[in-house]
C-alpha cells in the first residue's frame, strides 16, 4: 500500500510522537511534515479548510493528521487505533475479537492522565493564553498533579503489568509488545522530562518498577533505540511536555 504520510507540526514531538514511534517500531515507510521545508504550510492548510472536500473523509480539526492512500484521520488515539491494526501492533480481532479494544483502553487511559493532564498543568486556565499570564494556577495544578494524579496513573499501570491479562515480560498485554507499550513509553517520556524531581522520587521509591522496566524495554527495541538516536526524534521544546524550573517539584 501507499506509506503513510503524517502530518504535524515542525519543531516538536507533540501528539505526533505517539504516531513516529508506531510507524519506527513497524519499520513502516513513512513521511513526515516535520521534515519537510513547507510542512507547516501543509499543516495550516487542514486547520483553515483550505484543502478541497474529497466526498469521502471528514473536514480534519486539528493534527496529528495520517494519510494514507485515500484515508485521511485525525485524533491521535484514532491514528494509533488505524496503524495497530495496519501494522500488527494490536491483537487479530480473528484470533481475539476483543483484544484490540482491551490495548485500545490503555492508549485512551495513558493519554488521558499522562498526556492531556501534564498540558494542563503548565495551561490550566486558557490553552490561547501565554504559559506567563498563567503561572500562578499552573504551579497549583501542577502540585496537585504530582501528588495526587501522577502516582494514581503510575499505580494503575503497575496494577496492569502485575495482572494476568500482561503475559510474561514487560508488556502491557498478552505477553506482546502493542501500540499501547509505545503510547505509554512516550507519555512516561515526556513526563521525566517536565517533573525530573518527582519521576527521580517515584523511581526510587520502587512502587513503580515494572513501569519503569517497560519504559527501558521499549527504549531498547532495536529500531526504536536508531530512532530516539537519530535526528527524526525531535527535542522537547514548547509541546505538551515542557520543563519550567518553577514547576519541577518533588510533590
């Protein structure tokens, strides 16, 4: 079939992330606008409707955005969804019917709690509002979310990778690595890098150590370790996960 071309923003990993590393993990063949001269252009032109009404795939909201062939979607759970089954990363719905819905709950739960609230955190009153004209409600947010949100999180995918329904090894489920060991290998990411002070406390503490054995087992897999080692992996920057010294607490 036709490679996937994604499409986001140039200069962060953003939600886009999520989408890289699927696509790197399968070896797929793929195009990214975030490598690409015009590729906010590219991005600006689906966000402004300025791209022509095909009569089969929906106006995009916002990016991440895939094409792939004739299929153009947007929302990153949705994106992942589409790919793990694409590409062999979720369950055979012939072999297990309801297996993909299982690994889908576990992307929809990572990123709820550890990507959409860690946004939150340095914009909790207005998205559209400087990070500076909100500082004092983002530190608040952010002590609650490293005392209270965070450890909830990691204790409930610690409770997943010491269930049955795991397997043997590191992964979330089945025994197999799934989209939802790279969504979560992401999240986790971002977060070390936005709450150093907290993430060190939690790793010591110890209560969390097969999530943090998932995060260093998906670091390793061969064509994810070329990808975090190579300049397609973009830095952290002003994205979801941002680090401001003010807001690296312990909790």
């Amino acid at each position: 079939m036709a490679p996937y071309h994604l499409i986001y923003w140039p200069g962060l990993p953003g939600r886009g992330e999520h989408v890289r590393l699927v696509l790197e993990e399968a070896g797929a063949e793929y195009t990214d606008t975030a490598h690409t001269d015009d590729g906010i252009k590219e991005v600006l032109q689906h966000i402004n409707a300025e791209v022509p009404d095909d009569g089969v795939n929906p106006p995009i909201c916002a990016p991440p955005i895939l094409r792939h062939g004739e299929v153009l979607i947007n929302q990153t759970p949705n994106i992942i969804l589409y790919l793990g089954t694409q590409l062999g990363l979720v369950p055979d719905p012939k072999d297990e019917p309801a297996g993909i819905y299982r690994v889908n709950e576990l992307v929809l739960t990572a990123l709820d709690g550890l990507s959409n609230e860690p946004h939150d955190c340095h914009h909790p009153i207005a998205i559209g509002e400087y990070y500076e004209d909100q500082k004092e409600e983002s530190l608040r947010k952010s002590q609650d979310y490293v005392k209270n949100r965070l450890p909830k999180f990691l204790g409930y995918f610690e409770r997943v990778l010491r269930s049955k329904s795991s397997g043997h090894g590191p992964w979330l489920y089945g025994g197999q690595l799934t989209v939802a060991d790279l969504v979560l290998f992401q999240c986790l990411d971002g977060i070390k890098f936005m709450f150093r002070k907290a993430v060190k406390k939690l790793e010591k503490d110890g209560n969390y150590s097969k999530v943090f054995a998932l995060h260093e087992a998906v670091k390793q897999r061969p064509n994810i370790k070329d990808y975090l080692e190579s300049d397609r992996r973009q830095q952290y920057s002003n994205g979801i996960y941002r680090y401001y010294e003010e807001l690296d607490i312990e909790g």
